[in-house]
C-alpha cells in the first residue's frame, strides 16, 4: 500500500467538555486498512482538539502502513486551512497536536 485516504473527524459535547475521535484509513482500492474510535473523557476538550486527536491517530495509522501518499479528509474547515497552511496556528492548547 503506498496510497491512501484518511476520513477523520472529532467533536466535544458541550464545546469544550468530553469529546469523541475517529478515523478511517483506505488503501487505494477504496477497502478499509483501518478504522477507530476513541472517546476523550478528558475535562475541557475542545471540538478542534478532538478533530486534530483524530487527524493525527489516523496519521499515525497510515505511517505504521508505510503509506505515502495519504488524501486526508474531514469536516473541520479550520483543521484542513491551518494543515493546508492558509490559516495559523494560534491557540496555544492546539499547537502539540498540530506540530505533531
């Protein structure tokens, strides 16, 4: 497998409070390699930390595959601007998870 898609999304119920992850991860064929969900009973969550905690999971997946070539896809505007790099960054609770 050297390409894929990663379908990811995250929420927190109420914003912040517990939230949610999950990932797909395709191989190129369009089958599931992968799929997980996890629940972040973590106090104060935010919905983008949620979507990141999922975006990076399913990075982390596609690497353990030695995918390299990965379409990564989600809901979140704001993650996908700032991955894209048409938006910064700003808030210092995002930053661990965007850098890694």
């Amino acid at each position: 497998h050297t390409e894929a898609t990663l379908e990811f999304d995250g929420s927190a119920k109420p914003n912040p409070g517990n939230g949610g992850s999950g990932y797909v991860l395709y191989n190129g064929r369009g089958r599931v390699l992968e799929s997980t969900s996890i629940e972040i009973l973590e106090c104060g969550v935010t919905n983008n930390q949620a979507e990141y905690a999922a975006l990076v999971w399913g990075m982390e997946c596609a690497i353990r595959y030695n995918i390299k070539s990965l379409l990564a896809k989600g809901d979140s505007e704001l993650v996908i601007d700032q991955m894209n790099g048409y938006k910064n960054v700003n808030s210092e609770r995002m930053k661990p998870l965007y850098t890694q």
